[in-house]
C-alpha cells in the first residue's frame, strides 16, 4: 500500500508532548519556552516569602520549577550550557529569594547543585547516570594491560565539540569514570539513586576535577 503525503511544511520549530524541538535539534527554543513558563514562578516566590519554613519552601520550589525540569530532560538536558545556564540563572533567583541570599553565596563551589537543590544540569547528570546503572551500552572497559595509575574505567571517546561532549557516548563513560568506586559498586538500585543524588547535592568541582 503506497500513502502519498502532500503539504509537507518546512518549519524552524515544533512541539511535541510539551517538548519544542528546533530545526536543529539544539534545544534552545526549548529552553525559552521554559523559561516564559517560569517567569512567573519568580513572583510567587515573592508571594511567599518568609510565610512558611525551609522544607515548605524546598517544595513549592520542587512542584513550580523542578517539576519542569526534570519533564523529559534526558532528552533536551544536552542543549548547550550558555542556553542551560539561563534556566540555572532564573532558578538562582527563585532560591535567593526563597532562602535567602547567604544560602547561595558560594553557588561556583558545585556545578551540579545551589544550596543543595539540583541545577537543571544536576538533574541531567543525575538522569543519564541512573538510567545507565544496568546499562553496558558506552561503558566500555579500559584494557587492565594498561600501566597507569589512573582511576579511569571506561573508554571515553575523542570528541572535537562541546555538542559531542553532550552526547550520551561520552558523557556516559565521563561521568562513571568520575563517580566513586563505592557509589558504583551499590548492589540495589534505589541505594543507587540514593547515593548519586546525595554526591551531586554535595559535589565540589574544586576537589573532584
């Protein structure tokens, strides 16, 4: 059976499931709809200001901006971090006026958390490490033959761009290579996610790089 289609219409973007997927499949009208989504969030953290105490304050931040995040963001979650870090920026300010400005002050010392709330790129890292926990697909053994004293694991192909670092053939093995033998080692896989999320929350790029 032959379908014949007509009127296909080239266009820059379109979305799908809550998802706008660019042209190029770089994500960043992605990012921009999320942000506009967002944006008033800001006001209501206003709104809320010192009415309620710290863990109703990490919740309303859960349901209003985390809640967006986390939706499909092992998908869109490879966008470029000059477009990642517009959301990181809005979402500082939500934190800074939800908890208050010296929880945040020392916001450079973990890429992946503020005050120990995930960053978009957090939650990314986190998502691709769970997901691969079972998974042998890019972890690929570095030969034992090999005289190093490196705690390198897996293979971690050449990239020539920040895009290819973004993929999941590199960030995967970059990201076991960095976790800790103990973390990785965890027989069950809610321990699993228990202890990734607890080593991104407190991550120190200063010590771990």
């Amino acid at each position: 059976m032959i379908v014949s289609v007509k009127n296909i219409i080239l266009v820059n973007k379109c979305k799908y499931l809550e998802i706008t997927v660019d042209s190029k499949v770089m994500w960043k009208e992605h990012v921009m709809e999320l942000k506009k989504k967002l944006n008033p969030c800001v006001a209501s953290m206003y709104r809320i200001g010192n009415k309620v105490n710290a863990q109703v304050k990490e919740m309303v931040h859960k349901s209003l901006i985390e809640s967006h995040f986390r939706y499909a963001i092992g998908i869109w979650g490879s966008t470029a971090t000059t477009h990642m870090n517009i959301l990181r920026n809005l979402q500082e300010r939500c934190i800074k006026i939800l908890m208050g400005r010296q929880l945040v002050a020392n916001v450079a010392a973990n890429e992946y958390s503020i005050s120990g709330i995930f960053t978009p790129k957090g939650l990314y890292t986190y998502t691709k490490i769970i997901n691969h926990y079972e998974s042998k697909e890019y972890k690929i053994p570095v030969s034992k033959n090999i005289n190093t004293r490196s705690a390198t694991k897996y293979k971690v192909p050449v990239m020539n761009t920040q895009y290819g670092e973004r993929l999941a053939e590199y960030l995967v093995p970059y990201l076991y290579n960095r976790l800790p033998n103990n973390i990785e080692e965890i027989s069950t896989y809610a321990s699993f996610k228990r202890a990734v999320y607890n080593w991104l929350r407190e991550f120190n790029t200063m010590d771990n790089t």
